[in-house]
C-alpha cells in the first residue's frame, strides 16, 4: 500500500470561504469537498479499492474510510467524526466525517500548511448590514504550489472578476497545482479544513515571545481574534510552544499590510 500515495490537491479542487470578516478586511479558509475526497480515492485506490461506512456513537456521526491493501486481501481504515452544520444535519455530519476521515488518510493534508490570508478592504466589498460585516465576493484559487515538504509555498488567489486580491510567491517550489478554481458551493459543502491545532504542554510564553508575536500582527494586520479562531487558542499568552512556532511561521509567510 506504500506505493499509493496521495497525490496533493490540484487548484480547481481548493474551496475559499470567509473566515473573519471587519471594517479592515477579511480573512479566508482554505478547504476541500467530499466529492474531491472521492475523485482521489478513485484514481488512487480504484472504484473497488476503498468503501465508505458510517457508525453514530453517543449521538455522534462517524465515518470510516477502509482501503483495500491489495498485496494483503485486508482491509485497512481509518475513523473520524464529523460536525454538525446549520441546516440538514444528518447530510451534513455524514459529509463532514467522511472529508475527516479522508484527511486522516493524507488527502488534503497540506491545507494545514496554508498562510494566513488576509484581504485588506481596499481589495474587497466590505458591507455593513444589521450591526454585521458581509461580503458577498466569491474568491477561488488561481494557482498553487507546493515543496519538497508537500508544504504550500507558492499561492494566487482570484476573485470573481479574475482579479488577483492575494499572493504568496512561491520559494523552491515542486509543483503546481491546476488552473483557476470554482466558487464555494455553500449547500453542499459545510466542512472546512481542519485548522485546529492541539495545545499540548501549554507553557506561558515569555515577554519577548508575546511581542514577537505582536510584532508580526502589526505587521501583516492580522488580528489576535484571527489566529484564536483558526488554531482554537483561548489565552493566547498559554499556547504550547510548538503551537507559537506554528503560528510564528505562518504569520512570517503573511505579506505585510502596506503590501498587501
């Protein structure tokens, strides 16, 4: 089962979705859908090489993902949970657990290495309607690459009008991911890459470590609430230090937003 590797997401196949949104801009989400997760498993495994299964424990929906390992006749499979979103439940929990359940096996993975984006509002229509920010442009990726790593390095994004409105450029890329992709289908698709990180040996950060960090939210206009949504982080000062490297390293990634 070795040689079947799970080749990195094209550009076409990359959702964006609106994470935060303020008066000073927005930040996206980069994820993928249930049906990307199925074309890979077919043209990695075969129609026949890998099956799908669902299980509800304590009120929770599961999904298992077994693939066939074809030198064994056994099948192998990995589980996870799904989440519930805001309308039709069981669809939702049952597509949200299969696309778990397919990270799990690698699929998808390098979302986790994504940048921060950032859009300032100068690049999007930022409106406020009932005491709430909203945006209604639709953004897609363009282009991506990845390195030896299977680490995001190079990424174009686009909005509906085919502008480019963010760019990382690229640094000892391997390869290149697709054309412009498709706007997010909000009905079908309610799972989003898993950005949560776990805080694990939570140590407070020192003095230094805290103005570094502000430093370079300063400096990208990335907001605290920002990176307290993405990674899950309560008390920003007690995040484990593997955890503040994370975060560091992506924010480093993050254009400035004088550049931007």
């Amino acid at each position: 089962m070795e040689q079947n590797l799970i080749r990195l997401l094209k550009a076409d196949e990359i959702e964006c979705r609106v994470s935060l949104i303020n008066e000073k801009g927005l930040s996206l989400l980069l994820y993928k859908d249930a049906r990307v997760d199925q074309k890979i498993l077919d043209e990695t495994f075969g129609i026949f090489g890998w099956q799908r299964s669902h299980q509800s424990i304590e009120g929770n929906l599961y999904c298992t993902v077994a693939i066939l390992d074809k030198e064994t006749g056994e099948w192998v499979a990995k589980q996870d949970v799904g989440t519930t979103g805001y309308a039709e439940k069981e669809k939702s929990q049952a597509s949200d657990s299969f696309k778990r359940a397919c990270f799990n096996w690698g699929i998808g993975r390098e979302l986790y290495t994504a940048p921060f984006i950032w859009l300032p509002a100068g690049k999007v229509s930022i409106q406020s309607k009932e005491n709430r920010y909203i945006c209604n442009d639709r953004f897609s990726v363009s282009s991506i690459q990845y390195n030896d790593n299977r680490e995001i390095s190079g990424l174009v994004i686009v909005n509906d009008g085919g502008k480019t409105v963010y760019e990382l450029k690229a640094k000892g890329a391997k390869s290149t991911g697709g054309s412009k992709g498709k706007p997010a289908d909000e009905n079908s698709n309610k799972g989003k890459a898993a950005q949560k990180i776990p805080q694990k040996d939570s140590a407070a950060l020192s003095k230094e470590q805290m103005d570094s960090l502000q430093a370079e939210l300063d400096r990208t206009g990335v907001t605290m609430e920002t990176v307290q949504n993405r990674y899950q982080i309560q008390e920003p000062g007690a995040m484990s230090k593997e955890l503040y490297g994370r975060v560091m390293s992506a924010l480093k990634r993050t254009k400035s937003s004088e550049a931007a």
